[in-house]
C-alpha cells in the first residue's frame, strides 16, 4: 500500500513528506493506522545528524498511538480494532531480561532494530524498489506502521490516542523512573531536575508513589508552573545554586531521591550531590552528548549515595504501559497539559522548530 511519511533524506535537512510503499505484515507482526504522533528529542537528534548510529533515508517517529488493522501470521495478542501505543523498547516476554524483574532491556530483536531492519533483517517501507530502513522499530511519523507484535502494548479503547501517545516515550520514562528505577517510598523527599515531558512525569510518579515533598528543578518559570500541577510541593530555578537550595530545604542532608531529566552532565552531577548522604539515590534519565562522561567526587558514593541510570524509566512496555494509560483514565495522571501543540504530518518540521524554541512540551500529530 502507498502510505504518507516523513522521510529523513539527509542529517541536518527538513524531512520530507511523500508516497513511500509499505509492504504488509509479515509473522509475528502487526500493520498500525497511526492516530497520533508526539514530536520528541529522540527524533530531532537523528534528523540533525548528531546521534552517531544515525542513518538515512529513514521515517522518523516514535511515540504512536493508532488502531491496529490487520496482523500477520502467528499474532497472539492484538487483534484488527485495538487500541495500541508504539513501543522502541519492546518486551518479547521470553528473553533473559524480559524474564527477570530488574531490566527492561529486551533482547530479542535489539540488534536488527538498531539497524534499521524488522526482526527478520528486512524493511516493509520502500520506493521505487529501493528499501527504506525503519526507526527504533517504530517510524511513526507516517500514517501507518508494521511493527512486531511484541512492540506494541494493547490500551483501553477509552483513552484518547492524541494523549495516550505521550505514553509512548517521555511520560513512561519519567514515571518509571520513579517507580520502576527508584520505587520512592510514600513520605520520602524527591528532587527531580529538569521539568520537560521526563521530568514533569517524574514528578508525577514520585507523587503517585506517595513522596511527601518533591522539589522541581528547571530554567523556566512556566515549565515550574507545570512541575506544580503534577505535584511538585518546592521548585527552584536551576543553576549553579541549585543543590544548596535543596540542601537548605531538607535540614542540610539532601534528598532521598533525585532524578535528572536534563541530558547535561553538570545537571546529573548535581541530581548526585543534592542526594541525602546515607541513602539518596540518584536517577539519570538523560542522554548525555556523544563523548560527554559524569564527573563525581567519589567521596559522595562511599557516604552511601547511590547511582541508577533508567532506560524507559525500567518500564516493560506491554505490561505497564496500559497500567499507566488506565490512571489516566481514572484521572490520577494530568496528561492535557502536555500537549502543546497539535499539527498534521505535512507540518512535523514545524514540531522540530518549536522543540527548539522550547515552545511547550510536546507537539503532538494528529493523522486526520
Ligand atoms: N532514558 C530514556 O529512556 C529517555 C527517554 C526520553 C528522553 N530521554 C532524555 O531525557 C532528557 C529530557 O527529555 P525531555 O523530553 O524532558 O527534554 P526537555 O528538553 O523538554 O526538558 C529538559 C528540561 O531541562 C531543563 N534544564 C536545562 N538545563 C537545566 C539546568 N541546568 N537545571 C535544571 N533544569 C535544566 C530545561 O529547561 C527543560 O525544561 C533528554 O536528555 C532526553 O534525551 C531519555
Ligand atoms: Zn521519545
Ligand atoms: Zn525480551
């Protein structure tokens, strides 16, 4: 079938909106209709050339939301008619991790999904003949989408697309990370740096997890503004002062836990010191610039602070993606603030400049 696509030509030019042939499921895979489809860092990165395993042509995209049309041979678990989000970490439920509580990171087709391929090495998109390679599994800026089953988590039909999507990346990753990576214990002190989609859904999971104060971090005032809807109790203008301050507001030890959400290696430094001696925990969800290392004194480690990194916030997508759709729904998880703007896949460069701009959190494409 001839679908609508972005198309990322060249590192550094606008993508390109054209007719590209997508071929149908093959076994064990699943042809999406995309409905919605947020704008996130992910796809800037690749599209300006910076991401060094970066490849082109290929369709960007990959917080999806869409209703699945038709599977191929072997599906067992969706079915024409549901609701799914798009998952780049995908959960096969059978590898060495999937099997064990503590990673998220599944094993089963990392490799040809970092390529570019489907699990079987081959693409579904293509022009003229000529292959077009997939992105995080995903290639979402597109109407529709074949993606392997065992990337896609089934979502209650109730839950608006153009919002679930966001469940897709940056909102999971931040609530996972307090969840999952974390598992803040209910009356504890969170300080949270960074108050973009990452961080606004850390707050919001430290406060699901019961945390008494949580602290936001940032360099907007507006973006504060934000952290405070999701619960933040204290927020504090980012910058060289900004540990002392979380020192002076927990009686000078730090917080139990804290979390970077920033992709600034002095930031992540910061999300160590302003972690409580004894105990505090530091998350980094951030991804640092190619050569880009952490720098910490040892001597806040051996006081008993404590590093976690936090790859899609440790979240089993197929598994706990339709448990954090559902406290959507039951109305513990303000997602509308989120979505800042909305466009149609003819404008998805325009979602580039307004992330640059930091205009808003998330541009999220609506396929009409
Ligand atoms: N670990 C994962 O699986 C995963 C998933 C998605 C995104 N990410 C990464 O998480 C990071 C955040 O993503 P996002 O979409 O929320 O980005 P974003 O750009 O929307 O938010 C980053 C925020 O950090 C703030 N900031 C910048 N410098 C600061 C400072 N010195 N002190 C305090 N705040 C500061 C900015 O004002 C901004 O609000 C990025 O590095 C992104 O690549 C990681
Ligand atoms: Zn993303
Ligand atoms: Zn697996």
């Amino acid at each position: 079938m001839k679908v609508r696509a972005a198309v990322l030509e060249q590192f550094g030019s606008p993508l390109e909106v054209q007719d590209l042939d997508l071929a149908g499921p093959r076994a064990g895979e699943v042809l999406v209709r995309l409905v919605a489809c947020g704008v996130c860092h992910t796809d800037l990165y690749t599209a300006s050339g910076a991401d060094p395993s970066g490849y082109a042509p290929t369709v960007l995209g990959h917080e999806g939301a869409g209703v699945v049309e038709r599977v191929g041979a072997g599906v067992r678990d969706v079915e024409p008619g549901d609701h799914v989000v798009t998952l780049f970490s995908p959960q096969c439920r059978e590898c060495v991790h999937c099997r064990d509580h503590r990673t998220n990171l599944c094993l089963a087709i990392r490799e040809q999904q970092n390529q570019g391929y489907l699990p079987d090495g081959t693409t579904r998109l293509s022009r003229d003949g000529e292959p077009i390679r997939h992105f995080m599994g995903t290639s979402t800026f597109a109407e529709y989408a074949v993606m392997p089953e065992i990337a896609l988590a089934t979502i209650d039909r109730d839950a608006p697309l153009d919002r679930a999507c966001l469940f897709a990346c940056g909102l999971s990753t931040g609530l996972g990370a307090a969840i999952n990576t974390a598992k803040v214990a209910p009356g504890s002190t969170c300080a949270v740096f960074g108050a973009g989609m990452v961080g606004l859904g850390a707050v919001a999971g430290c406060r699901l997890q019961g945390a008494e104060h949580i602290v936001c971090v940032d360099l907007s005032p507006g973006r504060l503004d934000l952290a405070r809807g999701q619960g933040a109790t204290h927020t504090v203008a980012g910058g060289p002062g900004a540990v002392q301050e979380i020192l002076d507001l927990t009686g000078g030890f730090g917080a139990d836990y804290t979390f970077e959400a920033t992709g600034n290696v002095d930031v992540m430094r910061q999300a160590v010191e302003a972690a409580r001696m004894g105990w505090g925990l530091a998350t980094v969800c951030g991804v640092a610039g190619k050569g880009e290392t952490l720098d910490v004194v040892p001597r806040y480690l051996i006081t008993g602070r404590r590093v976690a990194g936090s790859s899609f916030g440790g979240v089993k997508g197929r598994d706990q993606v339709p448990q954090f759709v559902d406290l959507y729904l039951a109305g513990e998880i303000d997602v509308d603030p989120f979505v800042s703007h909305r466009l149609t896949l003819d404008d998805v460069n325009r979602g580039f400049d307004l992330m640059e701009a930091k205009d808003g959190i998330r541009s999220v494409i609506d396929f009409a």
